[in-house]
C-alpha cells in the first residue's frame, strides 16, 4: 500500500476518523493504530507479520528483564544477546545470501568448488527500520536514558506505527514513547505544516521524481553506452535530484500524516544539496539516520575520544556499515567507503565546522562537496560495480556532447533544484496564510492541489526508493 494512492487514502481517511474518534480513550486508539499498522504492511506480504510482532514482544520482553537487573555483567550480556538478536534477524533476510555468495566466490578462486545453500525467500519490507527502532528502544533502556515500557501496546504501536515503519524516519524510542502516555491534543495538530508536507511530498514523488526516473535517469543507468557524456553527467545530477525528492517525499508525508494523528515526528531532511562539506551534508541528509549512526555506533566506537587516529576508523568503520546497511550490495559498501574517507579527509585538512567552512571559498566549498556526492550516488544507482565503472567511462569520454533531454525532463530539473533553492521563510509564510484563510479555502486547496497531480502523474506508482533498504 503505497502513499500516493487512491488504497491508501481510503485507508487513511478511516484510520483518522476512528483515531480521534477514539482519542479520549488512549488504550483502545493506540490498540486501533496498531491493528491499523498489521493491516499496512499487510498489504505486502501478511506471512512476514510475525516479524514484526515477534521482533516487538522479543524487545518488549528483553527490555523489562533488563531494566530489573543492576548494572553490572548480567545487563550487559543481556543487551549484546538483544542486540546479537535483532541483527541476527536482520543478517538472515537482508546479508545471508550475500555473504554465502562471497564466500563461494572465495572457494572457487582457491579452487574449491562447493555447493552451499542460498535462502530463497523475499527480503521482507522495512526489516532494517524494523531492526533500528528495536536496537533504539533497547539500547536507551541499557542506558538508562529510557525506562522500560510496561506497555506491550505501546512497544508494538512504536516499532509497527505505519507512517515511519517502512521507510523512516527514524523515531527515537524515548521521542515516540513519550507520547503515547497520554491523549492527543487537537490544539497540538499543525494543520498547515502538515498539508504542505504531504502536498509537497507528493508533488515531489509522483512528478518529480517519477519523470525524471522513468523519461531520463533509469535509461541512462540502464545502458550509458547508448547515450553522450553530456546526458550521463545530467543523469547524474538527475539521480541526486531524484533520490532526494522520493524520499524526503515519503519522510515528508509521513510526518505530515503523524502529525495528522497527533504525533510528532523529527525532521529528516533539510536542503542537504546546499551543504559546504560532506559533515555539513550529513547533518542535513537523512537526519535520522546519521545521527542514530552517531549515537549508537560512533560513539560506542570511542568516537574521537581516543586520539585522532581512532576517530579516523571509528568515522570510517561507521560510514561503511552505513553503506552496508543500505543493501547487501558492495556497490553499497564502496559509497560508504567513499563517505567516510571523504569525512577523515575533511578533519585531516581542518575543512569541519564553522571556521573549517571559511578554508575555502564557499563556491568552491560547494562544487566540490555537491560533485563527490554526485559521483558517489552513481555507485549508489548502479547495480553492480562494473556498471558504475562503465557509466564514469562514458561520463568521462567527450565522445559525444548531445543533449537529449526533453522539455518535460527540463522542467523536472527546474522543480528538483528549487527544492534545494526556496527558502524555509518562504513556506512559513504559505503555512500562515493557510492557517487564516477560511475553511472553505483550507478545503480547496489540497483538494485542487491533489487534483493536479493526479491529472499530471505518470501511469502507475513505482514503489519509494528506500522501500528497498
């Protein structure tokens, strides 16, 4: 079931009505959105429903038992078998076949020829933001920083809720839980906020995103050799475009719809193709994400609390499992790989922080961090590690300088990058003339809007790019 569809918002107009319909009885709502949940990813595959809840009640359990033991040996060994657990099951769906695969290559190159199981199963949607929020949840309890819910509903509700489960963001444990304790406030819904983020994550996925993907960027990717090193760099730029505009779209409707709900959400994007260095791309790409890398991996790692060198491969050890999380792919691991030497690189020559930004010029601060990001999507798109060398080959070519782009796929570039360009002033303005207009007008616009994008769209919606991770 997929955001930007007429499925989905039937199911959301129901799931609404009925929540705030049940708001004054927290229980049974919070009961409600977590059969709600089930039903969501249901629409998947139903025969992977006891993952999630088998993951939800394991963490439920383990967290208690944790909570009532003293620090000491017997809570750390119960976190590391929580822990050792849930990537246990995220390394069986997501990295079995993967690493089988390598090995095997392994033996074959030594000239051992075995015939080793792979797993023929279907990698089940959303198991690694699955596995985040359970690692989050039982961490901060370890830390104390969260004390275990004794609530089985609210564990089930925070690790299943359907806006953030398949896709993110990445809800800290402490963050969500807090908010389930008590009823929602109408008073607390911004309504404003909320209908431009969908609006705009909608217009971002199902235009955007969509045409530049099916018109331009997916050809290009498909077969380089069949298009001019011009069209190869312009895919490049389209692909960050696009990768950026499918999935701040669907973290933007999730936040919308949370709020919709009464619950709130961090922000998971800003601007991140406006960024001065790759550290200043990180605090603005994927929020979520990088800082739960640096809560609960960096800085367990020792961070940079043991000499300039540890910190070195703490960052680089961190981007490369971060890499990997995105796949089971090396051409993942070579974009981590490449993310994080450019960070160690970026300490080593001072080029961090406020007074690091100044070292260079900001035009060429920018060129150079938007191109290495440009140039490590393409690792990012290809499917294999030779596809990408072919792709750089053409890019680098000169053969032919054609551009074959359409008027459509130009435009499609021109609302990418404005997206990157428009200030936040800008939509707070939208936002407040929306919260003083009248109800009929409120009504209208997301009507109209929606309307629009409807008649605008592509045939079909192809699912968000992070479904996939």
């Amino acid at each position: 079931m997929l955001f930007p569809t007429i499925e989905f918002a039937a199911f959301f107009a129901v799931v609404f009505a009925v929540t705030w319909l049940l708001n004054d009885h927290n229980d049974p709502k919070k009961w409600f959105l977590v059969a709600a949940s089930y039903l969501f990813y249901s629409a998947w595959n139903p025969n992977y429903l006891f993952i999630l809840f088998g993951s939800s009640l394991g963490n439920y359990l383990l967290a208690l038992w944790m909570g009532s033991l003293p620090d000491g040996r017997a809570r750390k060994l119960l976190l590391w078998f929580g822990v050792a657990a849930n990537l246990a099951l995220l390394g069986v769906f997501k990295y079995f076949n993967f690493f089988v695969a390598n090995f095997a290559n392994l033996l074959t190159s030594l000239g051992i020829h075995a015939n080793l199981p792979f797993l023929e199963v279907a990698l089940p949607v959303a198991i690694s933001f699955i596995t985040f929020h359970a690692l989050s949840y039982l961490i901060d309890v370890y830390r104390r920083e969260l004390k275990p819910s004794k609530s089985l509903v609210d564990i089930l509700l925070y690790i299943s809720f359907f806006p953030h489960l398949v896709a993110g963001p990445i809800v800290r444990a402490r963050d969500f839980l807090n908010q389930t304790t008590h009823v929602s406030k109408p008073e607390n819904i911004q309504l404003a906020f909320s209908v431009f983020l969908i609006l705009g994550g909608l217009f971002k996925k199902v235009i955007v995103a969509n045409y530049l993907s099916t018109d331009f960027v997916d050809g290009a990717f498909q077969n380089p050799s069949a298009y001019s090193s011009a069209d190869l760099w312009l895919a490049m730029y389209g692909y960050a475009l696009v990768i950026y505009c499918d999935f701040s779209a669907y973290t933007d409707i999730a936040i919308g719809i949370a709020n919709l709900l009464g619950y709130q959400f961090p922000q998971n994007f800003n601007q991140p193709y406006r960024a001065f260095s790759l550290q200043d791309f990180w605090r603005r790409w994927h929020i979520t994400l990088s800082t739960w890398l640096r809560d609960y991996l960096y800085k367990p790692l020792g961070g940079s609390h043991y000499g300039i060198a540890w910190t070195y491969f703490a960052l680089m050890v961190t981007m490369l499992l971060g890499g990997l999380w995105h796949g089971a792919s090396w051409n993942f691991v070579i974009w981590g790989a490449m993310h994080g030497a450019a960070l160690v690189v970026e300490r080593m020559l001072g080029l961090t922080g406020k007074d690091g930004a100044r070292r260079l010029p900001p035009l060429l601060a920018w060129l150079v961090t938007f191109h290495f990001v440009c140039f490590a999507w393409i690792f990012f798109r290809s499917q294999t590690f030779d596809s990408a060398i072919d792709y750089f080959r053409g890019m680098f070519s000169f053969q032919s300088l054609a551009i074959t782009i359409t008027p459509l796929v130009a435009l499609m570039f021109v609302f990418g990058a404005l997206t990157q360009i428009v200030p936040a002033r800008a939509q707070e303005r939208v936002e407040a003339w929306y919260d003083r207009a009248s109800l009929g007008v409120k009504i209208a616009i997301p009507v109209i809007v929606i309307w629009l994008i409807a008649v605008a769209s592509p045939d079909g919606v192809p699912p968000f790019i992070y479904f996939q991770f």
